[in-house]
C-alpha cells in the first residue's frame, strides 16, 4: 500500500483540482456582471494554480529537513504578514475581517503562511526533544505559548475558523510526539473556552452561533448561506440539475465559488459527485498518513501528520458547515474553492508529502510464491 500511496494521492489531488476548475467555470456566470468579465475568477485561479504546482515541485524536490533547520525564519515571516494586516494600505478589511494582504495587483492571506510556519515549527521542536515531549515545561507551555503569538494575531483579524483549525492540528502533533494526555485535555478546554469567550463577545460569531442553533428563525440573515445550502442540496438530489443549470449560484447563496461551493457541486452534480469529493479526500487522508508513518525520522514523521491534519480537518469542517453540522466557519474547501493563497497552500503541502515519500522506509516488495510442480506425462 505505502509503495502506491503517493500515486493515489496524486490522482486524489488531481482529481479535486479538475473538479474545482470545472465547478469553479459554472459558478462564476455572475462574474460578467460584478467584474465585467465571467472568466474573471478562472483566469486568477489559473495564475494560482500555476504558483501551486511550482511550489509544490519545490517542495517535493528540496530535502524536507532543510524546513527543520529554517523554521524559525518561516515562522517569522508568518509573525510579520500577519502584522501588515493591520497596517493601513496593506492590509484589506473585507467583511468585516482583517486577514488578506495586498502586494500591488496580487492579494493574500498570511494565515496561510502561518499554518504552515506552525506545522514546521511543531515537528522541528518535537523532533530535537523527543525525551522532554511528557514534560510539562518542553513538552507544553513553550510549544504553545509560541504558536499562541501566532494565534493571538489571527485572532484579532477575526478568522477563528483559521485559529481553530490551528490550535486542532497543534493538538495532532503534540499527541503524535507524546505529549502528556492530561496536558492534552487542558490544551482542548482552553481552545475550546478561548473560542466560545471570543465568539460570544463578536456580534456577528454571535448570530452565527444563534443560526446554527435555530437556522429557520434566522434564515433571511445570518443562517440565509447555510439554508441556501441545504435548499441547493435538496434541489440537486441523487442525480443533480445539471453541470451549468444550478440556481443558488444566480445570487441566492451568497460566495457559492468559495467557501460554499460543495453545496453547488450538490445541486449541480448530485450526491453521487458530492460523495465522490469526500471519497478524495478520504483517499488523501489515508495515502498522507501511509506517507508520514513510513517516514525515515520523527520529523518526518510529525510534518507528515501536520500536513495532512490540515487538509483533512479544514475540508471536515468546510463539509460539516455547508451540510449544517457545524457552525459558520468561513474556511475553503481544499484544491477546490476558489482561493488563491489556501490552494497554493494546499499544494506546497502535497509537496511535502511527497518529499517524505521520496525518502520514506519502502516495504519490502512481496515476493512472487512459485510452485514447482513435477509434470509428468502419463505413459498409456
């Protein structure tokens, strides 16, 4: 299995990319209007696509262990685009939030950045200290209160769906490297705690929340994305509309090519397509832990399972809140929502994953049994 799994998670990526493209032509027919062209969105997620596969081949070529020994200036980097957010003329207030970046014509969103500086970061740490990971003080509070300085800025952009997805993959590593279960547990309450504290003092994560609880009574505002969603869900049915014949892209379901667009692939495609999407990702998931178990050192090891915690748990959570399980997040579907600086992400992750491939522990190749048997020739 380990000898294929970087060919199954390569035909998964690829797989998800053509979907994201296709899906990505269909919902973009209100483009003409708002940006006075429809292939607007195509066209810049093409020219991020192209940086995706360039950073990706970089990453699956340079050797993984030069990330460990250059954390600290990755993390850095985070530390400071995160601060241009709220630097006037760099940083972009949209929504009501903090988190993009503009570099001239180009815009980002350092948070990107950062969830990959902290995986570094993470693995790099418990790779050099693999005797004091049960310690409170090397195995806890510094790990955390240096991914806290990180976390405390994407806070105040106001993205908990990014600081959440954060503080998830932290507590993968920390588990994966041996970190104490009770430390655990207080690790959970607190990120646990620290988002309800933040959320309930935000109106808008407030009504969020109140929607979620009760999406009827709050449909027309602040549930109106997630009723939406179920609305083109049923709509769409086992077999779908139709590629092209959605209605809710039509201005019904407000960001139906970003963070909504699994939803559109329902409507369109049917659940057939939609499960098809989830099984991708489930190949995903399993391939990247084959790759970051079969991994030749503990860093290795704990950037793998960093890596695919991230893809694994945002796009858990992206499905969870268009199907209405979990509350409104605002994270993107991975390779598949339109998103510049996130698929680009994605992909340098895809990258690392196959450099550990590169220089994992291959199995042993089973051996073909051969049996001998004496043929004889009946003498009548």
């Amino acid at each position: 299995m380990h000898r294929k799994s970087a060919y199954f998670l390569f035909l998964a990526v690829l797989g998800m990319l053509v979907i994201g493209i296709v899906m990505l032509f269909s919902t973009s027919a209100f483009a003409r209007d708002s940006h006075g062209d429809m292939y607007f969105f195509v066209k810049r997620q093409a020219v991020w696509l192209g940086v995706g596969f360039v950073v990706c081949a970089a990453a699956a070529l340079v050797d993984y262990h030069f990330w460990l020994r250059t954390w600290w200036i990755w993390f850095g980097l985070a530390l400071v685009t995160l601060a241009f957010c709220f630097v006037p003329h760099f940083g972009m207030r949209i929504n009501g939030s903090r988190r993009w970046v503009a570099l001239g014509p180009a815009t980002f969103q350092p948070s990107e950045i950062a969830k990959i500086a902290v995986v570094f970061f993470l693995a790099a740490w418990f790779a050099n200290r693999e005797k004091e990971s049960g310690r409170v003080v090397q195995g806890f509070l510094v790990p955390f209160a240096i991914v806290s300085s990180a976390l405390l800025l994407i806070v105040m952009e106001v993205d908990l769906g990014t600081t959440a997805l954060i503080g998830a993959t932290m507590f993968v590593i920390m588990f994966v490297a041996g970190t104490h279960p009770a430390l655990l547990g207080l690790l959970s309450l607190c990120g646990l705690g620290g988002i309800l504290f933040v959320a309930t003092h935000m109106s808008e994560r407030m009504g969020r929340l109140a929607a979620f609880m009760d999406p009827e009574r709050f449909k027309d505002d602040a549930g109106l994305q997630q009723m939406q969603a179920l609305i083109a869900w049923g709509s769409g049915g086992m077999e779908g509309l139709g590629l092209g014949n959605g209605r809710q892209k039509m201005l019904y379901l407000p960001y139906a090519h970003t963070d909504f667009i699994f939803p559109m692939i329902g409507e369109e495609l049917g659940l057939r397509m939609s499960l098809l999407v989830v099984f991708l990702f489930v190949v995903i998931i399993v391939c990247g832990m084959m790759i970051a178990l079969h991994a030749k050192d503990r860093f290795g090891l704990l950037l793998g399972c960093g890596v695919v915690s991230l893809l694994g748990l945002q796009a858990a959570v992206n499905i969870g809140v268009t199907t209405s399980l979990l509350p409104n997040k605002g994270l993107p579907l991975p390779f598949v929502s339109y998103g510049g600086s996130n698929l680009a992400a994605c992909l340098f992750g895809v990258g690392l994953l196959l450099n550990i491939y590169r220089q994992g522990v291959l199995e042993p190749a089973k051996k073909k049994s051969a049996v001998i048997r004496a043929r004889t020739t009946p003498r009548i």
